[in-house]
C-alpha cells in the first residue's frame, strides 16, 4: 500500500477512535456512497425554485432574484463578523483580513446595484409593486443584524434616554424605526408592525449577545494601549463608509429613478419615508465614530469619495 495511503488510513483509525467509532462501518459507508456532483452540492435545483414572482411582467424575476443575492452576500458578511467576535486570541492580521472579505462583498453589492438603478423597465416596475404590498427591503433582518454586530447598540439609536437601559428598551429608539412611521401620527406602519413582531426578539437576543463583541468592542479591546495597525484602521474605516454612505446612496438613487415624480414622489411599497430614511446626510450612522475626525462626520455622506486616511 502507497506510505500516504497507510498514513491516511492511521489518522483515520485514531480519529474514529477517540470518538469510540468503528473506522471499517464508516469505510463502508463511504464505498456504498454515490459520487457527489456539482447540483446536488449546491442545491441547484432547490435553489432555481425559490424565485416566484407574483406578477406576469418579466422584470420581477430581476427584482426578486437581486434582492435574493443581495442577502446570500448579507449572510457572508455576519458570517466574517461572527469570525471576528469569536476568534481568541484577536490578532491585526486576522481582524484585517475578514473585514477585507467584508469590504470586497459590500464593493461587488454596490457595483451590482445598477441592476436596480437601470436594470429594470420603469413602467413594470411600477405596476408589479403593487402587488407586493406591504413587504419592502426595510425589513430585510440580516442587514439590521449587520448593524448590531458592528457597533454599540447606542450608536445606532435616536434620541435614547440618558440613563443606562436593557437593549430590550433601547430597541425602540433604533434610528431605522422612524423611517417606518407616520410622520402625521407617529403611528408604525403594517411593515413596521409585522417586521417587530417577526423578528424583535431575534434581534433583542443579538444585541444582547454582542454588547461585548460587536466590531467597534473588539476593535477598542484590540487597541487599548497600543496603535492599532494603519491598515485595520483602513479597513474599518472603509467599511463604515461603504454600509453607511454609498451602500444607502446607491439605494438612494434607485429610490429617485423609480419614486421620484413630480409634483409628489411616490410612496415606497412599505409607506417608509425613503426621502428622509435613505440619505446618509441626514441619517448620520457611523459605526466607529473614534476613527473619525470631528469634520468628516460634520460632512458625513456629502459625497461618494471616502475621506483620505488621518496620519
């Protein structure tokens, strides 16, 4: 027998046997096995199944299928952040190359979204909107979860009280929560409503579980007494500025090429104030707020161009 055969074969014994399992019934499992193929590995056919438009005109199938992608990217992405939160030790390299990863997902969405700019006939989109009523991409779960684990929960609120509260009461101050209310009675909208009473406890539990290791936690743990390397700083300051501005313009200018009409823009499917909601400017989201200086969040989301980095 081949030496490399005959080691193989002597790991795989040690390992069944630390477990107290038979190597020859898992042996013969594998000889009765078929070979796997590329379909069956991804699940192709499962997969083309799960696009189901529900109107007749053709430009669904792209809307459908884009946002489908967009979250597959999502789950990549708390898929790298999880890496982050968990990894003991935290090392500069390993931070720095999963928020490249990061980085490199949000750069293929954002290039990807003039599929959604241009891509699609303005009159079809209009007519098939309406039968996807109330649903809306406010409340696509993982990006909220995107924001969770990147910051302090407070960062991402607006107008919190001053004293120390549980997530759970915090949860209702989110800055998002106002892009899904009536500004005339400040009453939730059916997206809104349907969204908290889906997914609240989800992401109550994931606030929770990373107060302590949320990306801008650890990246405070990691540089505590000493500078943090120039290129982790990079990175993370991309990052911020890829989710918090241009990820939210390029959903701005999608929003204004189907939406907007004079002398009265259209209303988004789930009744969010896309006008007020979407811009950067006037959201003022900011991951890592200590990795900016007092003027470029003063000029947070005035341009696509990411400030130089600070020497």
């Amino acid at each position: 027998m081949d030496d490399t055969v005959s080691n193989r074969l002597n790991q795989l014994e040690q390992k069944f046997a630390a477990m107290g399992q038979d190597m020859a019934s898992y042996l013969e499992g594998l000889l009765q096995a078929d070979y796997l193929t590329y379909w069956n590995y991804i699940h192709l056919e499962t997969l083309l199944s799960l696009q189901n438009p529900k109107t007749a005109y053709p430009d669904e199938l792209i809307f459908v299928t884009y946002h489908q992608i967009t979250e597959l990217y999502f789950k990549l992405v708390l898929h790298e952040i999880r890496q982050i939160a968990e990894a003991s030790p935290l090392t500069a390299e390993f931070f720095t190359a999963r928020m490249q990863r990061v980085n490199q997902y949000f750069q293929l969405l954002e290039d990807s979204f003039s599929i959604m700019v241009t891509g699609m006939e303005r009159e079809q989109f209009l007519k098939f909107r309406m039968a996807l009523l109330p649903s809306s991409g406010f409340q696509s779960v993982q990006f909220r979860e995107i924001e969770i684990v990147s910051t302090d929960f407070r960062n991402l609120l607006i107008a919190p009280p001053e004293e120390p509260s549980f997530i759970d009461d915090l949860y209702e101050f989110l800055y998002w929560k106002q892009g899904a209310t009536e500004l005339a009675t400040q009453q939730k909208t059916l997206t809104l409503r349907q969204f908290d009473q889906h997914y609240k406890p989800r992401l109550v539990r994931l606030g929770e579980s990373f107060e302590s290791k949320n990306l801008y936690h650890r990246y405070q743990q990691f540089s505590q007494g000493s500078q943090a390397p120039n290129e982790l700083i990079a990175t993370l300051r991309e990052y911020d500025w890829r989710v918090n501005v241009r990820w939210k313009l390029a959903h701005l200018r999608s929003a204004v090429q189907y939406l907007h009409k004079e002398p009265e823009a259209i209303k988004a499917t789930g009744g969010t104030n896309w006008q007020a909601y979407l811009p950067p400017m006037q959201q003022q989201r900011v991951f890592f707020p200590s990795l900016w200086s007092a003027e470029e969040l003063q000029n947070w989301g005035q341009s696509l161009h990411q400030p130089a980095p600070r020497c």
